[in-house]
C-alpha cells in the first residue's frame, strides 16, 4: 500500500460494449478519508465504471489503483483493501444470513470465531437478525442490499464501493445505512457510492463526480463543484437535461 496514496484512482477508463462506448475515458481520485458521491443520469455508465474500479469487470483500457495497489495486475492484495456491493449481486441465496456472512468470511480467510462475531452485530445493526433463518432468496430487495452491505464491511476494509447502496431501501433502514457509513468514515475509512439522488450526496459527501455518457464532465469537493447553487441545478445542467417533458402525451389529459 503506498504511503499518501489516494483511497482509489482511476485512470483513462474505457470500456465498449459492441459498438456502444460505454465508459469513455474515465479519471477520478477518491481520497483517502472522503466521502465519494458518483452521481449520473440512467445509462450514464457508472455501475460499469465501478465494477471496473472493482475488479469485477475488465476494461478495455485504463487503470484503477485502490491505495496505490492496482487492481488488475495485484488483485489480491487489492481486493483485501476494498469491500464492493456490486448491482444485482449475485449471492447463494440458498444460505440464511448468518451461514451466508460464514461461508464468505472464511472464503476471504478470515478466522471462524472473528467470523460470527462480527456476522452477529452487522446482522444486528442491519436489522437482519430476527431473519436469521430465513434464507436469502426470500430476502426482499431491500434487505438483499442490507446483507450486501453486510458481506462488503466483513472484512474490515479501508475502501467501500457501493452500487446504488440506498436503492430500494426503506427509509428506516437507509437511516441505519447513513449511520453505518458516516461512523466507517469517521474511523478512517473511504466511501465511492453511486447514486440517482442529489439530497441524498449533498447531505452525505464530501467530493461528488458527475459522470454522463460515460465521460466525467465534474469532479471535485461538493462545495467546488456546486460554486454556491444546488447540486441538482448543477447537475441538470452538465448533463443535458431535455425540457420535452411539457410537450407531447396530449392524449393523457384528454
Ligand atoms: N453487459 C453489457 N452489455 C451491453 N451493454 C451494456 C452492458 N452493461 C452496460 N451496458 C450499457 O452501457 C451503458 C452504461 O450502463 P451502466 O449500467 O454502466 O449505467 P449506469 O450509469 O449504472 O445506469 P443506471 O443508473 O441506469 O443503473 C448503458 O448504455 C448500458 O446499456
């Protein structure tokens, strides 16, 4: 892990998908400490983004660095750094909770005992526990983000990358998840989170980037990029927002 480095570093990301680029040209710095906000229109290209910062997706160019260790060419040592919540992940769903926390604390080698205990207060704090036998495929959407957020923070990692973490989650327990992040980054740790809802990073982050068209047209401190008005005005702005809204659909008030 290099000294000073920046918590993730993304260099010339590129990433096409037949004819269709999907990530053009992709460089951003999360620092070590900060509180990222990844904001972008549907399509704009931030979950591919993500998971090639990840590992989870190889890019067609580009590089990422997650404290220094660059993920494609040391991704063991990388991966040990960072705890993802990938889009749809993909988990055993036949497992409850607790046998899915075990299965994958001690695939990321982690000791038995340290396991559970530390399986037994995320469930608590994620308010999972009293689904403790209830395997995960009857999990509802928003208690799969719940236990993805769990098997992400098992490991104790310094970096979280998080795909839509607060997507589909009830208010009580996006409340739970805003407390579990802001404590992880008052320890230390670093946040990249993607995400449709501007309140939502204004009130959370520390630095924003806006991606569109898989470009990354702002970036920087929240207060830098939004120079004294909204986010949101910012952000329609950058991203081209279309005003046909008020036309068309006639039918629908006829
Ligand atoms: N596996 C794939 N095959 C083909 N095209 C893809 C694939 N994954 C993503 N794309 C395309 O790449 C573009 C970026 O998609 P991506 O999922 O990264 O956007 P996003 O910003 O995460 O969108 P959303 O906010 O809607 O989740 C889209 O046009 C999408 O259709």
């Amino acid at each position: 892990m290099a000294e000073g480095a920046p918590a993730l570093r993304l260099v010339g990301l590129r990433k096409r998908f037949g004819g269709h680029t999907a990530v053009d040209g992709v460089d951003l710095v999360v620092p070590s400490g900060s509180f990222y906000g990844l904001v972008g229109p549907n399509g704009a290209g931030k979950t591919t983004a993500l998971s090639m910062a990840v590992g989870l997706l190889r890019p067609d160019a580009g590089s990422s660095a997650v404290f220094g260790v660059d993920v494609w060419s040391d991704p063991v040592r990388a991966k040990a750094l960072v705890g993802v919540l990938p889009d749809g992940m993909m988990l055993p769903e036949r497992l409850t909770g607790p046998e899915l926390l075990h299965y994958l604390g001690r695939l990321r080698g982690l000791p038995s005992a340290t396991v559970d205990a530390r399986a037994e207060e995320l469930l608590a704090v994620l308010e999972l526990d009293e689904a403790g036998r209830t395997p995960v495929i009857d999990y509802s959407t928003g208690m799969r983000k719940k236990i993805g957020l769990a098997t992400a923070l098992l490991h104790a990692p310094r970096l979280l990358v998080l795909d839509e973490p607060f997507e589909a989650v009830d208010p009580v327990s996006a409340a739970t998840i805003r407390v579990i992040l802001r404590r992880f980054v008052a320890a230390g740790g670093s946040v990249v989170f993607s995400s449709h809802v501007m309140a939502l990073v204004e009130q959370l982050c520390d630095h924003v980037g806006v991606i569109a068209g898989g470009r990354v047209p702002a970036a920087g401190p929240v207060e830098e990029v939004r120079a004294g008005r909204g986010l949101e005005e910012v952000f329609v702005e950058l991203v081209g927002g279309r005003t046909g809204g008020e036309e068309g659909l006639s039918w629908l008030a006829s």
